[in-house]
C-alpha cells in the first residue's frame, strides 16, 4: 500500500470509527483530541442521541516530500447525522489537519493549531448609543441572521473585515445580516460597526463584544439569560473556556435540539449545528464559563 492508499483507507475507516465499526483510525490522533473525541460520544449519550453515519471528505490539501517522510496538509470536513429521539439533524465541523506518512503507512494526524484569541484586554466598548439611532424603534430579523450563519458557516464573505480569529467578526455579520444597525465609528471603543478596514472592538474582538452585550443600552439590544434552554435561534453564546474572566469565543444559536438545546455555527474552527456547550472542543476546560444572551426582536 503506498502513501496516498494508506491515507485514503485512514479517513474511510474514521467515518466508521464515529458510528463504532472501526477501532483503528483513532490511535493516530494525539491524546488530547482522544479526550476530545470521547467527550463528544459521551455528550451525545447523556442528550439520548447516536450518530447515525459520518461522512469524511477532504478539501485543498497539499502533499510534501520531507526526508523519508510523507507530509499532507489537507482541509478536513465531517458531517455527522445524528438522531435525538425522532428528529434527525446534520452536525459539521471543518478543519485544517497534517498527516504524516512514512514507509507507506500512516504514522501521525493531527489537528492544525487555530488563531489564539488576543490575550491584550482590550477596552471594553461603552454602549454610547444615540438617542437617534432607535426613534420608530428597531426590529431584528433572527430568520436573516440565522439564514446569513447558515450560508458563510465555512466560507469567508469579501464584504466584511477578514481576520485571522474570525469568530467573533463572524457573529458580528449574522447580527448585522439580522438588520442590527451599526454606529460608533470611527472610535474604535464606542459602539459597534465596521468600515472597510477598520472596525470596532466589539465587531472582532470575543472579550469585547462579550462586556458590550451586557451593556446596559447596548446597539444590539441582547437580554442576558440564565440558562442555554432560554434561548432562541438567532441568539448569542459566549465562551470564557479558562474561567479567568477573559472571553475567548462567540456562537450564534442556528437551531434547537430536540430537547430545547441550542446548536449553534461558528468560525475559526469552521462548525455547524455544534450543541452550545463545546465540550468537545481542545479549548474546553472544566472551568469554563458561558454567558447567554438574547436579542430583543424590537427595541
């Protein structure tokens, strides 16, 4: 079997490994994307879902001849179809991997590093919201917002800033998308907007759009919720993963599970349909902390 053949039959036998027909593929993952792994088959088991089948494809990849080494850079792409009592949804996740093949077998595959949020504090955005910006009131489109997360999931729209941590410049164009209006420029700690190759710390930054939704008089116009179940599709989650009080990640509630939960789209590590609580992901602490916020349909 040469190298291509070795690397073909890995992602076949990943696929099989998800839905239990396969031991093998996950011994070439490092240990902690095994825990990962594992914590997701066990999340799923305590919500009464199973997942039905996984498909595994692959996007760009790039193949480097290093020593006696095979090096793939290859973007990865799983959908998983899982059922929750009668409902069946589609969970996807895209991510950049490198496999490394030597003698003709696979030795190695591991996920590639994503940005690291900014740990710089930045200053957190004052809600300085005009008086004028809301006369005859404001009314948010949630099915826009949520049909906006749906189109860009895995893809990057020229129309916006492109940054290398994109989650929270993410979620910024699916509220923007949802009719939220924009106003603070060009001050770059007041408010929430972009324009052209500047924007606001709350547009791009997670720990600063986090502090500006809980603003009083916000130009979102988000509620903060105590509990995920409280929310709706078109709604907002935030990640402090460590639980040091800086926020590190934002989600956009898509869907609800068949129990209430929300599933949710993110970027950065490209997902879809991810259930809100992310203990699958390497980020994932058990210090964790969430914050839920919902966007007012009128202000």
């Amino acid at each position: 079997m040469n190298g291509q053949d070795s690397f073909n039959a890995y992602l076949r036998g990943l696929g099989d490994w998800w839905v239990g027909r396969s031991d093998g593929p996950a011994l070439f993952a490092a240990a902690e994307e095994r825990l990962c792994n594992m914590r997701k088959i066990n999340e799923l088991k305590e919500r009464g879902a199973v997942i039905e089948k996984a498909v595994v494809r692959v996007g760009e990849k790039r193949v480097t001849e290093k020593r006696e080494d095979q090096v793939i850079d290859y973007q990865f792409h799983i959908q998983w179809l899982i059922r929750q009592s009668a409902s069946l949804y589609l969970e996807e996740k895209i991510e950049n991997r490198q496999a490394v093949v030597r003698g003709g077998l696979l030795v190695s595959d591991s996920r590639m590093p994503a940005a690291l949020p900014d740990r710089h504090r930045q200053p957190i955005v004052l809600a300085d919201r005009p008086a004028d910006l809301f006369r005859g009131g404001r009314r948010y489109n949630r099915r826009e917002a949520v049909r906006y997360a749906e189109l860009w999931w895995n893809r990057r729209n020229p129309a916006y800033p492109q940054v290398e941590n994109d989650c929270t410049n993410f979620i910024s164009q699916c509220l923007h998308a949802g009719a939220i209006p924009m106003w603070g420029r060009p001050v770059r700690s007041r408010g929430w907007w972009h324009q052209r190759s500047s924007w606001s710390f709350s547009w791009a930054v997670a720990n600063s759009l986090r502090w500006y939704l809980s603003r009083s008089g916000n130009v979102i116009g988000a509620t903060e919720k105590e509990r995920a179940d409280q929310l709706v599709p078109g709604d907002v989650i935030c990640y402090d993963f460590n639980g040091d009080g800086h926020w590190n990640h934002n989600t956009i509630v898509t869907a609800l599970d068949a129990s209430g939960q929300p599933l949710v789209n993110a970027h950065t590590y490209d997902t879809r349909n991810r259930y809100w609580s992310y203990t699958d992901s390497p980020a994932w602490t058990p210090k964790i902390h969430y914050k839920f916020f919902h966007i007012e349909d009128d202000v």
